[in-house]
C-alpha cells in the first residue's frame, strides 16, 4: 500500500467484473463437488448411495476447513472447492467419489490500478500468483507452480 494512501494498490477478488479503470486479471474458476477419504468412497457407488435420512444428523461446521478434515478422517462426504481441496486431493487424502462438478461463476482474479500492472513488484506477485493457480487448475499441490516455495511469504 502506498504511504500516502488508505486505498490499496493491488487486490484479490471474487467477482464478475468489469472494473473500470483497473486492470484485472483473472486467475482461478472455481467448481464444487463431494470429496471425502479414499476408504469412505470405496464403499460408495453412486450418490444415491449416500442416505438422505443421515443429512443434518451428523455434525454440522461453521467453518469449511473443519469440514474438510472430517472427511479427511473418514467422517463422511462434504462439499470440496477447487482451491481449498487442492492439496488435499494431490496428496490423496481427499478423493472425488463421484464425477459431479458444479461450477461457480464467480472467478477469483488479481486487481490493480490501470498501468500498476506493470511495475515490478506487482509484476511477480502476478506472475506468483498466476503460477499458483495454474498449479491448482492443474491439479497440482500449491507450491509447485512457484518453484517449489510453498509456504513462503512474498513482499
């Protein structure tokens, strides 16, 4: 953020666009869809086997990561979204027990002043940003798109 501003400079969002007067660069879409642990959905057929009876009977998450490990530990099927479950289903904790895909028409994007695109820091953090993504889209574990350097802070 510049010194003498309260606005920052770059952003990330989740929307439909257009943004005049910015440059907008979109990076992710994302899709939903059922995950849970491998041995969970060995003994699934199709999502008709899942039982209605069982929906809200169950623990219920305010917070989609404690969701995310419950399924992970075998708990039962939630609702996965690309970005959040990347790792987890590169990994193989989490797998995609059945071939449904909703997509999310939202797309999650990079934005700056119109012309900030081209200075140097704003410049590789784009260019990191986009890696990250393509590696997500991929299937690929966050990370890996940047090198390797998972984890690590970017100024």
């Amino acid at each position: 953020m510049p010194a003498a501003s309260k606005t920052p400079d770059r952003r990330h969002l989740m929307g439909r666009g257009p943004y005049p007067g910015l440059f907008a660069q979109p990076l992710l879409v994302e899709e939903f869809f059922p995950v849970c642990a491998p041995a969970l959905a060995q003994t699934l057929r199709t999502p008709a086997g899942l039982p209605l009876s069982a929906i809200g009977k169950g623990p219920g998450f305010l917070d989609s990561s404690m969701a995310l490990q419950a399924a992970i530990d075998g708990r039962g099927v939630t609702l996965g979204r690309t970005a959040l479950v990347a790792d987890d289903l590169a990994a193989g904790r989490l797998v995609e027990p059945f071939a449904l895909r909703l997509h999310y028409d939202l797309k999650s994007g990079f934005v700056c002043p119109r012309g900030h695109e081209t200075r140097s820091p704003v410049r590789e953090l784009l260019d990191w940003l986009s890696m990250e993504a393509a590696a997500v889209s991929a299937g690929g574990r966050r990370g890996e798109g940047a090198g390797g350097h998972h984890g690590t802070t970017r100024q």
